[in-house]
C-alpha cells in the first residue's frame, strides 16, 4: 500500500532551526494531525513536506524519492492547501476549482474535456454545483474551505496536505468540513497531514495525533495517548481536564484561581 | 447535469472585437490632413490584391499607402503590446499597480535615447530606436540581476524594489545629460511623452518580428498566469515551476516593451488602463483579458493617435499627453460605474 515515509525532516529559518528530528509515517485512507502551540512549526512541516519550505532529511512515497521530482512530478504526488488560501477576485468557483489540474497539464497546454470532467465530479462529490459561477470571492469562509479542498482534490494526489482547514470557521462550517476530510479519506482513500488548533476537534477526527513542541515531535499516537492532562500542561503550559465520554475526548480549559 | 466545459468569452465578444479593429483602422486611416472616404481607402487596400476594383487617385494611394497605414498599424502594435505587457506583469506579480514600465524599461529606453538625442553627430532616425531598446534592455537585465540574487528569486517584491531603484538611477543619470543639454530639451520631452510620426514601414517592419513573437509567448502562457493568481507558493505545490515560468514571462513583455518604445517613445498609462478597463467588464481570467487586452490596447492607441493628430492640426500633440488626458477619466469614470469593481 502506498505510504508516506518522512525521515528525520529539519527546517532551518534565518539560521534558527525550526524542525529538527521529525519523522512521520502515513497511509492511504490516514489522516494525521499536527498539533501544538503557536510557533510550535505546525505550518513550517507542511511547508516544508509539500516542498515550498526547503528541508533536510528524506521524503518517499513508497521508494519515489520526492526530493528528486520536478515541481510538476511532486504535486501529482502530494496538493496543499495553505492556511488561508487566496482567492482570486473575479474568477469563477469552476475555474478555480481547475487550476487544480495545472499539475497534469504541459505548462502551455490548455485543459482537455478529460480536465473539465475531473473538475465537474470533484465539484459534484462536494456538493458545489450551486456555486459553479460564482466569484470565488463571494464565498463564505466554509464554503472557501471546500472549494479549496475541491481544489487540491482536482489536482488527484494521493496526498493531501491541508493547514488549519477549520481555523477561521465557525463550529457548523467546522464540523461539515472535518466530515467531508474524514469521508475523503475513508472513501477516496487519500492520507491527509493537517494542522489544527482546536485540541477537542483534533481529539474527534483524526485518527492519529503528532504534538509539536519547539520543531520536535513530543508525543504521538493515538488521540486518547497524546491528549493528556501532563502533555498539553508541558507543551502549551495550559491548565486543563480531559473529559471522555464514549470514547469522545473533550478538552476543558481550567480557572486557576476559583 | 450540467456538461463539463470551460468558462469561455462568448463568440459575440470575438466578433465585436473584430468588428472594432476595422472600424478604427479604417478610420485611422482615412481621418488626416486630407479627408479620405473608407470607400476609397478599401478601393486602395483591397486594389493590390483584386481587379475590377474602381482605381483612385495616385495622390491618395501613396497617402494611404506611405504615411496613414503604417502608422496606424504601428500605433495598433505598439498599443497592443503595452497593454498586453502590462496585463501580464499585472498577473505575474499579482500587482494591479504593474505596469509595462515596472522594471526599468522607460528609464534606460530615456537614458539611451536621451544619450542619442544629445549627440548630435549620429543619425537619429537609425540609432534612437537602437539605443532606446538597448537600454530597456540592459535596464530590465540589471533589475533581474539584482532582485533575483537579493532574496534568490523567493519573493517577487524584492523584484519590483530592484525595479523601483534600477529606475530611480537611471532617471537621475538622464536628469543629469539633459540638464547639461538644455538646447536639445524639446526633442527629448517630445521622446519621453511618445510620439509615433513614422516614415514609411521601416519601423513597423523593424519591431514586428519582436512584437509577434512576444505577443506569441504572452499567449501562449495565459492560462499560467491564472495559476499565478493563487499565490507563489500554492501555485508551486499545484506544480508550477513559478519561478522559471516568471522568467520566461517578463523576458516576452519586457523585451516586446523595449521594441514597441524604441520607436513610439513612452505612452503611458496604455499598459494600466486597458487591461484594467477590460477586467471590469470581462472578469480577471487571463485567458480572456490577454487576447483582449491585446485587441483593445490597438484599438486605444489607434484612437488616442487621431486625436493626437487632430486636434490642434496641423501641430501634433504627442499621444502619451492624450493617452493620460483621456484614458485616466475614463478609467475613473469606469472605476466609479461599476459596482462590483473587482480589481485584482
């Protein structure tokens, strides 16, 4: 089965060391996410594994070694979708939704019919048709979020990588969009790396969890291992409860002083 | 459910746009110091080709053939161009400041042209152009230079900087020569604001390879500057080499702006206004605005060169003065009508 392998990745910013020693394995149909305090390097790893940050340490999915790959060869490998994605003033849902397949395009080609239906079915499987002629900056911060992950979806690699996909978004939107990352990965069997700020949303999703501290992994496994009482009070130095209920975790927030 | 296609211009806008390309060729062609009708001036266009065709006076023929057409057609190419230059830096920068000037070109093409003007002892007519399009040239590559080995091609700002500073020197440079030849001031504020009094086709015959071949280019990288709208580092991940296709983009707009300045001069605000005007009523995929960027700036410059030849006959205005007299309220005028005014 095709898996990422990431090897003792580092990132060095200015002459500062940002990841060091970072090693993630992941699967098809996976979904990890990456949590951690500001500054913790949530957004410089996925930078740096989508390969806009440069990087030391190996990248292979399966025994293709990624640092070899032209840009074109990489994103049919791995999409990204950054934390905030700039929508284009102007242009159509449909449009944006196909730049998507810029990766399987000669740089001077136009699209194809082939093009125009992998774009209609990614936007018909999300639930856009409505939007299809929309300007993209019409969008509601949900609805930017999907067709941004329609994107990336477009663009057909196994990889998905996607930062703070929920941050900006209010608990609705949140939840429709967590569900559709989890229905991708389970039916269209993509491995999503995602960044996430919210610890009780991060405990539901993903099925496993990596805690960055300083640009290194300081637990990892599974959402119950990692979201303890002793490592959040390390991490981000926060007070809090762990409450379980049907093997749902919550994070509470706890008063100091009462 | 709906079919899969693309999100095209529809053909009425082709049609228009060719419709308007006619009209004001023609009527470039038969507004001048002499009136001639459209009738003739197809009588002496289509004479060359077919018979049967009823002739017209030689006097006219050889005005239509010798002084109107080539430079209506040079004003069609040159105003293509910079609004099409200006389009792609637009895109390529994702900066609706950008113009076709952005880098440095007008500087060095006034520094070279500036350097020709004062001395007297060349041959204006065959050097002026020269000078001017290698000092766009050499301006452009210095900008180049030296914003890609500041932050190593990262962030196109660190470009635009090199732009702003490469220009700032050469402007002072030119500054300095014509201030030490005040005597030859007039000819050179006559260079700076654009001026497209032609002799014959040698000009236009000169620049159309240039300008074909970069309006070619441009072209062909229309659907890369859309990709280019989602930012530099998406666009990378969606498997753009940004900064090679970035390279190759500048290289046909500036090398084309150095060719259609070399012997225009610097119009300005052709390569800001069209585009702009045209995104307010087209929207702002590249894959429309560019070819219709190209078809409109012709058109505008066409026009802006009757007026420029017009008005105050038999003196000419030079045609950046009409350019910024006109295309700047009308911009406005546009700007504040639409409601939407999505500029990029």
């Amino acid at each position: 089965m095709t898996k990422l392998t990431v090897n003792k990745l580092r990132v060095d910013l200015g002459g500062k060391s940002v990841i060091s020693d970072v090693s993630i394995a992941i699967s098809l149909g996976d979904w990890i996410c990456v949590i951690g305090p500001n500054g913790a390097g949530k957004s410089s790893l996925l930078k740096a594994i989508a390969g806009i940050l440069p990087s030391g340490g190996d990248m292979f999915i399966d025994d293709v070694n990624l640092r070899g790959l032209s840009h074109r060869d990489r994103a049919c490998w791995i999409a990204y979708v950054a934390q905030d994605p700039i929508m284009p003033p102007g242009m159509t849902v449909f449009n944006y939704v196909l730049l998507g397949r810029t990766a399987h395009l000669k740089m001077l080609a136009s699209e194809s019919h082939v093009d125009f239906e992998v774009a209609h079915f990614v936007i018909t499987e999300l639930g856009l048709e409505a939007f299809l002629d929309r300007d993209v900056m019409t969008l509601s911060g949900g609805e930017r979020q999907r067709v941004a992950i329609a994107r990336a979806l477009t663009q057909a690699s196994p990889i998905v990588l996607l930062d703070e996909p929920t941050t900006a978004l209010d608990v609705g939107y949140q939840q429709e969009v967590l569900e559709l990352i989890d229905r991708l990965c389970k039916e269209k069997k993509i491995a999503v790396i995602s960044t996430m700020h919210d610890l009780t949303v991060a405990g539901l999703y993903p099925k496993e969890l990596l805690l960055l501290h300083h640009g290194k992994i300081y637990d990892a496994g599974k959402p119950d291992q990692v979201l303890t009482r002793e490592n959040i009070a390390e991490v981000y130095g926060a007070n809090i409860e762990i409450i379980s209920t049907n093997g749902m975790l919550a994070v509470i927030p706890v008063r100091l002083q009462t | 459910m709906r079919t899969a296609t693309a999100r095209r211009m529809p053909r009425w806008v082709w049609a228009i746009s060719a419709v308007a390309v006619l009209v004001t060729i023609t009527l470039g062609v038969c507004v001048g110091a002499v009136y001639i009708t459209p009738a003739n001036v197809w009588a002496a266009l289509l004479g060359q080709f077919a018979t049967g065709i009823p002739s017209i006076s030689e006097a006219q023929e050889t005005i239509i053939w010798q002084l109107r057409l080539p430079r209506v057609l040079l004003a069609f190419v040159v105003g293509s161009m910079l609004a099409s230059a200006g389009c792609a830096y637009q895109g390529t920068f994702r900066n609706p400041l950008a113009d076709p000037y952005l880098l440095g070109v007008s500087a060095g093409a006034g520094l070279g042209a500036t350097l020709i003007i004062v001395n007297s002892s060349v041959t204006k007519n065959f050097y002026l152009p020269v000078a001017a399009f290698v000092g766009a040239m050499a301006a452009v590559s210095l900008t180049y230079f030296l914003g890609r080995s500041a932050i190593s091609g990262r962030s196109s700002t660190a470009l635009i900087l090199a732009g702003v500073a490469v220009a700032s020197v050469l402007t002072a440079l030119q500054t300095l020569i014509q201030q030490q030849n005040t005597d030859v001031l007039r000819e050179v504020y006559s260079w700076i604001l654009g001026r497209l009094s032609t002799s014959g086709w040698s000009e236009l015959l000169v620049i159309a390879p240039y300008i074909l071949i970069c309006s070619y280019v441009l072209l062909r990288y229309r659907r890369v500057l859309d990709v280019f709208s989602v930012g530099d580092e998406e666009a990378q991940t969606m498997g753009l080499p940004v900064s090679k296709a970035r390279g190759a983009i500048i290289v046909a707009a500036s090398l084309g702006t150095a060719a259609a300045v070399s012997v225009s001069g610097l119009i300005g605000f052709v390569g800001i206004i069209v585009p702009h005007i045209l995104r307010l009523i087209s929207g702002n995929s590249y894959r429309t605005l560019l070819p219709l960027s190209m078809i409109f700036g012709g058109v505008f410059l066409v026009l802006a060169d009757i007026l420029a030849r017009t008005v105050l006959a038999p003196q000419e205005i030079s045609i950046g003065v009409i350019t910024a007299l006109l295309g700047a309220p009308f911009f406005l005028f546009v700007l504040g009508s639409s409601k939407s005014g999505s500029i990029s």
